[in-house]
C-alpha cells in the first residue's frame, strides 16, 4: 500500500482487538456509538456512503487485493491496522473471511416517523427478532425502491454484525426511524393521510393482488412466530394476505415481506 501508517497488531489480547470484538454486544454499540462490519464489499458501501471510519484491520493478505479501498479508507482520517492471521480469527465471525475489517461510527436514526427524511410510505417491522430476518428486509425494500423503514419495539439491532451483513449495503442506502411506540408512530402516519396495511391471516384479510396501492401507503410486517401484535392490528386500517397453495408452510418474514414490497412498489418502481 502506498503511504499508509499501518501498525501491526499481533496479539489477541491487544485493547484494539478487544474493543473491537466487543461490538458483538449491543450495550457496547450504544454505549461507543460504534459498529462493525465485515468484507470488502461493506468496506466499499461505507465509503461510498461517507460513514465516517474509525479503524481498519487487515490481514497481510488483503492489503494486497484491496489497497484501493485501503488507501481511500486512510485519507479519509481512519487508522489502519495489519493484524496477523491469528488475530484476525479473533475478530472475523465468517468461514471464509476476505480479511477486512471496518469499525465505523453509527449513522442517525430518527425516533419519530414523521421526522424521517425520503418519500413514499414506510415498510415497519413489529417485533422482528431475527436480525438476518431485519437484513434480508432492508435490502429488498431498498432495492424496490422504499426509502423509509420503521422499527418497533422488540427488534433486532440494525448495528448488530448479522444485520448488517445481511443488509449488504443496503443499510446505509434508506432512512430508519426507530421507534419507542409503534402504536403512537402509527397514529401519526395516519394522520398524515398514509394507509397502514397490516400482514396478518384472518377472515376479513384482502388478497394483496385486489389492493390498488398509492405511494404513500405503508406496510406492516410482524414477529416470525406471533405474528403482528394485537395492539398494532388495532391501528391498522386493513388486514392483507399473500395467497398460498394449501396444506404449505407459511413463508418466513423476509420472504413475506419481499413479496409485499414487490406488490406496494410495482406501480411506483421506475
């Protein structure tokens, strides 16, 4: 690499290393403001997004396949650590680790729906407690065109390492409210003049295919075992169903949600 002040790391017991692999907890995320992501490919969507970096470590090897991404990192202001294999084990949670990496400050998230920034109607997760679950949402949302993502309460961290890299980038490519009341959250969209669609079985649920959409309408989609909560079905102005063949297991949240969005977002997608 060109020009880079890079210090070497070789012990696991390192306060570096520690500090780092501390991120795994979610009390250290909010206590530092601070979270980990994996892989090149993380490491190029953070520096795309202008996520400020703090620390980069690196293994021998990926200095030499990724020195572009390196070098930008660096003039961005953030350090740079080799780190030897051994210690990279300690940091890494994959099996096939490419050797990078990216500490980075968290970016805002906003606490009220209607101070959250983009257009269109939310896609909002009620008690969604599987992170890749989360991941695997926010991408296919941002990848069908929603800019706006609700939590409620009881969700999976979006800073946690599984989200994220489930997320691939698509994290840093919507605007995220998390919330404290859904309920109240609800209330004001409504307000605002958005439809909330709740994804729930019940005799009175549409079949998704007869709802005619308008931007602005949002969707709800609830915890992989119970299902949206009765509190947040209340607020909800209609129930809606995928239909499925019989005598087949429900989708998964994920694979729910990707065709709810797909059927929101087709007549807005450009």
């Amino acid at each position: 690499m060109k020009n880079i002040r890079c210090d070497r790391i070789t012990s696991r017991k390192n306060p570096k290393i520690i500090s780092a692999c501390a991120l795994s907890d979610k009390k250290v995320r909010d206590l530092t403001g601070l979270f980990a992501a994996e892989g090149i490919k993380l490491l190029r969507e953070i520096l795309y997004e202008n996520i400020k970096i703090t620390d980069i470590y690196h293994t021998k090897s990926a200095a030499v396949k990724f020195s572009e991404e390196l070098e930008k990192a660096d003039m961005s202001g953030a350090n740079i650590y080799e780190v030897s294999d051994e210690v990279y084990d300690k940091l890494s949670e994959e099996k096939n680790p490419e050797g990078v990496f990216t500490v980075a400050k968290k970016f805002p998230v906003y606490p009220h729906a209607v101070q959250t920034p983009g257009n269109g109607g939310f896609v909002i997760l009620d008690s969604i407690q599987n992170p890749l679950n989360i991941g695997a949402i926010i991408r296919a949302a941002a990848a069908l065109g929603v800019e706006k993502i609700l939590l409620g309460e009881g969700c999976a961290d979006i800073f946690g390492r599984k989200t994220v890299r489930a997320a691939m980038g698509a994290l840093f490519k919507v605007n995220i409210c998390v919330c404290s009341d859904i309920c109240e959250e609800l209330g004001q969209l409504k307000k605002s003049g958005s439809r909330i669609f709740a994804s729930a079985l019940g005799a009175e649920s549409t079949d998704i295919r007869n709802i005619k959409f308008s931007p602005d309408d949002c969707i709800v989609i609830g915890n992989e075992g119970s299902g949206i909560s009765e509190k947040v079905l209340c607020v909800c102005d209609k129930k809606i169903i995928i239909p499925m063949q019989q005598n087949t297991e429900s989708l998964n949240a994920a694979s729910a949600a990707s065709i709810l969005i797909w059927e929101k977002q087709k007549g807005v997608i450009e």
